[in-house]
C-alpha cells in the first residue's frame, strides 16, 4: 500500500468524524469491550436449486504453518480485539473465529468495538491495555489509526499485529509486528477478468466503489486493471453509513437510466445485495458481481442467482493469528505469515451451507492448528 494511500484513507477517516461519523451506522450496541472466554476450486455435486456445491479440498493446506507450536507460556494470556465494526458480518465472524481459536488454545479474547469510527482504535488499544490485553489484533483498521496507543502497547512489551487491514507488513510503519494479508490484487484482477470475459468486448457496466477503507483502494486498483477496456458506464462511492439500501437505491436509477447494462459490481457484498434486490425488481437478468462472501449472498447463489463473490477465508485468518499470538507470546521471532487465498464463488462451487471459511482450499485448518499447538 503506498503511503499516500494510507494518507488519503486517514484524511476521509477525520473528515468523517467531523461530519458525525461516516461509518456511524456500522456501530452495534454491544459492550465497548466485552470479556469473553482465486480461482475456483473442489469437486462440484449437483443442488436441487440448480446450484452446484464445491466438496472441501486441501489443495492448500501445505502452505499453513506447520511443525510444533506449543501454548507454552501464552496459556491463560489474553488476546484483545479491537474490531472496526462488530455490527458488520465480517467482523463479527473475525472475533467470533478469534474466540473459537484462543478458547481450543487455552486463552481468553477482550473485544473493543469502534463501531464504524476508525478515530476510536486509539481508545480501544488504550482500552485493551488497560483491561490486561497481552497481544492486541486490529481487526479491518489501519496501522496508522492506532496513534500514541502503538507507544503505550511498545512500553509494556505487548505486540501489535492486523488482520484484513488492507495495509501490508511494509507499510505499517513499524506499528505493528506483521499483518496476516490476503492474495487480494491477484484475487480481485482475476475477478475483473472474469467480469470482462463474461459481459464480453462490448460489455457495459454499473459499479459501486469504494476508496475509503484501504481495503477498498485495493479492490477497486486490482478490479480495474482486470477489467480492461470494460465500458464503466456509471459509477459511484459506497456510502458506508447506508451500504445496502444505497446499493439498492442507486441501482435502481441507473437500471431505468442505463437500460442497455450488462453487469453491476460492487465493492462490497452489503452494497450488492441491495444492488440485486434492484436487478431483481427491475424485471432484468444480468449477471450481480460483489467482495466478501457474505452469508446472505451466498444463500442467494444457493437460490439460483446469477450472483458472483470473492469470498474471504475470514475464520482461517483469525486461527493463523491466533498461531502468531502464541509464537509472540512465547517469544519467538515471527515472521510474516502466509497470503491467504480468497475464493471466487459462484453457481458452480458455492458451499452446501455456511460461508467459505478456508476449509474449502486448506481442509481441517482447525484440526490442524489445535495439533501443533499440542493444545488438550
């Protein structure tokens, strides 16, 4: 990520703040800081929706760590959490992967919600070491929006490391220890190319963007640059406060505008679920493209939907990070993990049920890591 990405992203994030918050309506009404214990793949068997499901390969599963990881001293330690919005799926299923993880080995998580305001992530750090946290995880948040927090965490030897940031290891500014990052430029050029492939050279699309989140730069750099001369016919930022029911709202003024459409992209799975209500509605059967692999729209592929996402191994990543918690904690020397694939989904491979959690590319990831971590 190049710094003045990083910069761009912090300015909207202070500018949000002035405005009341743009991400405000991410936020939950959970405890501030609860304590609680690319390509497709796989066989395909046929679904009676006329969807296909994919049958869990592990294809990957030699790129996990492996060898002995034993608890050791991080037994009993906690791992805090500081989440960038726990009323978002991602998130939610992050912290809750986090809590699976560290309960089989032993640990505890705290978990501090910014509710959509990234400004907060220095309160939530301050928070969490306050509270004992002994290992902290941004989990969606930036590096950079940790501030002084990042000294107070250094002065009392607790590390820093993120997950899902956007922000690769050399681009966190020493702040934290490594980030566990995904093979997003690759995964989101290939999902362009699919888009460009399948709405053909004289292809017109609708696509709702996001360059705010550095995760959302990312997408949108990798997504055009697989899409190619793909005719964009209009385009819009995600407004994050509203993220369905724009993707929906707007949609269905560029339909009755631009009747010629091929496609709709969206950043996002929440913008394009929204966005497909509004395909749907508009009596029109073009192809819906979006990012995640959310829970409801991969029920929709289950339905039938002509409906395309790049799913994101969110649960493996929170047991790979528990991994390094254990190594830090121990005091080892850790270095950065491995990319983490995405999976792009469709009628063709979606899951029977659930959401792609990286069993379906790494196999009995969970089985895995409990072994080496000679967890009881």
């Amino acid at each position: 990520m190049k710094t003045a990405m990083v910069t761009r992203w912090l300015v909207c994030a202070l500018a949000a703040l002035a405005l009341g918050g743009l991400l405000a309506a991410c936020g939950s009404d959970s405890n501030e800081n609860s304590d609680t214990a690319a390509a497709t793949t796989g066989d395909a068997t046929e679904a009676t929706d006329g969807a296909t499901t994919a049958e869990p390969t592990a294809e990957y599963e030699d790129e996990l760590p492996s060898g002995p990881n034993p608890v050791g001293e991080a037994s009993g330690k906690t791992i805090g959490f500081v989440s960038a919005c726990q009323n978002c799926e991602a998130m939610a299923r992050m912290s809750a992967a986090f809590e699976d993880a560290a309960e089989a080995a032993g640990m505890k998580v705290r978990i501090y919600d910014t509710k959509g305001n990234p400004a907060d992530a220095a309160k939530g750090v301050e928070t969490l070491l306050q509270s004992g946290a002994d290992v902290i995880v941004l989990g969606a948040l930036p590096p950079q929006v940790v501030g002084n927090a990042a000294k107070s965490a250094k002065s009392k030897g607790v590390p820093i490391f993120g997950v899902d940031s956007g922000i690769p290891s050399s681009a966190a500014e020493g702040i934290t220890a490594f980030n566990i990052e995904e093979n997003l430029p690759e995964a989101q050029t290939i999902l362009g190319e699919r888009i460009a492939e399948e709405v053909g050279p004289e292809g017109k699309i609708l696509y709702l963007f996001d360059k705010v989140l550095p995760v959302g730069v990312l997408y949108d750099e990798a997504l055009r640059a697989g899409l190619g001369e793909t005719e964009i016919l209009a385009e819009e930022q995600i407004d994050l406060t509203k993220i369905t029911q724009q993707g929906q709202d707007v949609t269905s003024t560029w339909l009755v505008k631009f009747p010629e459409v091929d496609a709709v992209l969206c950043a996002y799975d929440a913008s394009c679920l929204g966005a497909y209500q509004a395909v749907r509605a508009a009596g029109k059967e073009i192809p819906v493209y979006g990012n995640n692999g959310n829970l409801e729209n991969l029920n929709l592929i289950r339905q039938g939907a002509d409906y395309t996402t790049n799913a994101l191994a969110i649960e493996l990543q929170a047991w790979i990070g528990t991994d390094r918690s254990i190594s830090l904690l121990n005091g080892e020397e850790v270095t950065d993990p491995p990319l983490v694939r995405d999976l792009l989904v469709d009628g063709e491979n979606v899951p029977e049920s659930g959401v792609y959690d990286g069993s379906q590319l790494y196999g009995d990831f969970e089985k895995s890591f409990v072994e080496r971590w000679e967890a009881e």
